[in-house]
C-alpha cells in the first residue's frame, strides 16, 4: 500500500478508530502489559503510529513519569495523539525514517501499524537505532491469518489465476526473521487470534474503511472487478451461514525484543 | 501553538539524522546538510522527507 494513501486514509479514520474494533482494545491492553513486564524503569518511550493515542494516554496513566514520544504517519492522527495526550510530544513521520537521533529512548512501543509496511526490516532497523543499548521494543501487529475468510471467498471469487489484490500480511516467521536481522536479541514472539462478528461481509467492509484500513479490503480493479467483489461477498456470507452473522479473523504476532 | 522546548531539543532531520534549524515564525524547520524544510502544521513538525520543501 502506498504511504500516501496509508497517511490519508488513517486521517479521514482518525475520528471513528476507536470506537470500530473491539480488537484494537485487546491488542492495545497486551501490548501496555508486555511493555510493563519488559521495561519496568523506562523513563523515555517512543510510540511508533501512536494513532489515536488511547496506548500512549494508558501508558501515561500508569507511569506519569513516563517521557512519552508520538510518531505518525498520518497528521490527522498526530492531532488525535495529542488530544489524547497532551502530556506527550507528537510528531508526523515515517517508521522507516524516524526524525531523532541514535540512542535516544529506553523502550519503543508500537501497536496495530507495522502489518502495512511493504517490508519489516527498515523499520526494525530505525526501532534499534533509536533504542540505547539494553533499550527493549514491544510491537503488536496484525499477521498472517488475519481476515482470512475475506481471502478465501476472494480466492474462491476471483479464481486461482487471478491476482492477488488483497493485503498480505506477514507470517510469524518473516517477523522472526526481520527482528533477528535487525540485530535484536532475547526475541520473544506470542500469537493470539480474535474472531469478531459482524452483521454481513458488507458490514466488515465498511468496518474496515471506517478505521481507515481500506489497504485490507480488495481494491476491485479491471474489468468484472466489481462482479468479483459482488461474487466474494456472497460467498463470504454463505460460507458462514446462522443468525450471529459472519466471522472475521484478526492474527495477532506480539514480539518483545532487546536492542 | 510554539514547539515545546523539549521536542526541539529531541527532534533530528529524518534523512541523516542531524540537528536542525527551527524558523517556527514561519512555520519551518530547516535540514541545513540535507537543504530540506519540514513544515510544521498546526503545531505539529511534520518530519516527512517526501514532503519536504527543498531549500534554495
């Protein structure tokens, strides 16, 4: 997915983030308690696609001490950070080039953004040369399984031969990968899965537009692009037929690593 | 709404990570090694490389 359309697409989201997915929350509790666990006596922390700014205002709470840095790539999310909060300091800016210098922070947090990056590695690199030595990352990210009866019905839609026009996410391994050629050490991966539900395929779509994270959805494009979409979401939906309407899976890969 | 004075103290230019020159009366900050300004909006320093304004 494009930066520029990442960035527009999470400031028109800014506003209906929160309140869209209950996943989010869960992630976001993990992510403040792995933090807890892993650096207990941070006293500088960067947030990397702080979003809304609900981690970094549970984090302020918990630890009002806490020096607390904001990036994202979106400004519209920059001004919910900061609303958020205030305590904070805020800045617009890519996690592949993070505007600070080296060694700057004991612990870098970042939740529910790293899935987008085209590739992990750039910005695992950017995490530990901002980290000072003995400095701990804690990243949630969305992987592999996440939405994947979306998938399938598209699959089953589109045909074997068709292109892949859906969002790929990473798997366990590539995460694994990237933190250990990103030179962390002491990696320490978990997995969750959420299933949500959601009235209709239809329903999750809108869902999915309204966080801003359209970059998940298929991007109907060429001829019979459209009949495509049509014919996946009814597969979607009649693959999962009863009255509590359809699942919606969200792949969850923690990872605590050591700089 | 001024930068906070510790925010310009931390802030470094986002391509070689150097210090920078902060002109906030005219809503810029300036990369001077990099000849880049990164505009801040609202009081927010938007520290984007594609978006900067190259400096004469």
């Amino acid at each position: 997915m494009a930066k520029a359309r990442v960035r527009a697409a999470f400031s028109r989201g800014a506003a209906a983030y929160d309140g869209s997915t209950a996943v989010q929350a869960l992630v976001r509790a993990r992510v403040e308690a792995l933090a807890a666990k892993a650096a207990p006596r941070a006293r500088t922390l960067l947030d990397v696609g702080a979003g809304t700014g609900r981690l970094l205002a549970d984090l302020l709470a918990a630890r009002p001490g806490l020096r607390c840095v904001a990036v994202d790539l979106a400004p519209g999310m920059c001004a919910a950070t900061r609303r958020a909060a205030p305590a904070s300091l805020v800045a617009a800016a890519d996690a592949e080039e993070l505007p600070f210098a080296d060694a700057g922070f004991d612990l870098v947090v970042s939740s529910s953004t790293f899935q987008w990056l085209p590739r992990l590695e750039p910005a695992l690199l950017e995490c530990a040369r901002v980290l000072r030595p003995g400095g701990r990352l804690v990243v949630a990210l969305f992987a592999e399984r996440t939405l994947r009866e979306l998938r399938e019905a598209w699959s089953a839609a589109a045909g074997a031969a068709a292109p892949d026009r859906l969002h790929r996410f990473f798997t366990r391994g590539e995460v694994a990968t990237a933190f250990d050629r990103a030179g962390f050490h002491s990696v320490q991966l978990e997995e969750a899965v959420h299933v949500e539900r959601h009235a209709d395929p239809a329903d999750l779509l809108r869902a999915l537009k309204r966080i801003g994270a359209q970059g998940a959805t298929p991007r109907p494009g060429g001829l019979g692009g459209r009949r495509v979409l049509l014919d996946a979401l009814g597969r979607y939906r009649s693959a999962h037929p009863g009255p509590n309407g359809v699942p919606a899976t969200w792949h969850v890969v923690y990872a605590v690593a050591s700089r | 709404m001024p930068l906070s004075p510790e925010l310009r103290e931390i802030l470094a230019c986002p391509k070689c990570k150097g210090a920078l020159d902060f002109h906030e009366e005219v809503g810029e900050i300036h990369c001077l090694r990099c000849r880049l300004a990164y505009r801040i909006d609202d009081g927010i320093p938007v520290m984007l490389i594609d978006e900067a304004r190259p400096l004469p």
